[in-house]
C-alpha cells in the first residue's frame, strides 16, 4: 500500500510539472507559449502575456462586442486564434538576446524561415509574453 501511495504521489507531481508553464526563465516561456498555441489551449496562453497585453485585448474585446451589437461579450481569450493552424515554426533554437530591468527579448529560430524576436516582461518571478496590438 505505501509503495501504491508513493506511486500516486510521484505521478501527481509528474502532472502537475507537465502541465504548468516553464514561465521562470524567459526563454522556457517562449517555448511554454510556443507549445500552448500549438495545442490551441486560448485560456493558458492568455495567461502566459503580460497585464498591458491583456489589457489592451479587454479594450478590443469591448470595442468588438461593441460593434457587434452589444449581444456579443467578448473577452480577451475570444480574440486570441490559437491552434487553428500549425505553427509557423517549429522551434528549434532559441537565445536570449537582452536581459535587463525585468524585461528580455528572446530570438526563436525554426527549421526554416527568418528568425523571430520575442518581448518578455517579468512579474513576480515569471516571464509573461509582450503581444504589440
């Protein structure tokens, strides 16, 4: 029985490993980001931007509920169009290419196609992804 319970254990902290962010390090959120998108998981990649990202998204939202008629109530996780399309790359290297006052850009680079900059802004320890709308 102890051997069952320290089974469980092992496999819930397995669990729940997998399936938070790696949001501590800047590049480890671009993949975590990268990764969520692909499974167009909306709702975890919404929480992997920063509040002036999501910010300016609550703004949108509203403006397109708005301009719907007011029948819609949209939010910020509607505006976001994850996985409906495979990535535009698969990730195969990424490097930190600025670090300083809780703010980092992160190069990704694919297989294939031009390299991609990334913003990060770091909040209480985790990195949170910078969108420009």
């Amino acid at each position: 029985m102890k051997r069952l319970g320290g089974v469980l254990c092992a496999a819930v902290a397995l669990l729940s490993a997998c399936s938070r962010p790696d949001d501590r390090t800047a590049d480890g959120a671009v993949r975590a980001f990268a990764a969520a998108a692909s499974r167009g998981d909306a709702q975890l990649v919404a929480s992997m931007l920063d509040d002036r990202t999501l910010e300016r998204l609550r703004v949108r939202a509203r403006e397109a509920s708005d301009l719907a008629g007011g029948g819609v109530d949209l939010t910020p996780v509607d505006l976001l169009a994850v996985g409906f399309e495979p990535p535009r790359m698969e990730i195969a290297k990424t490097e930190v290419r600025a670090k300083k006052h809780g703010e980092a850009i992160v190069r990704v680079s694919g297989s294939d196609g031009p390299a991609v900059d990334v913003r990060l802004r770091s909040r209480l320890g985790r990195w949170k992804i910078v969108l420009d709308l």
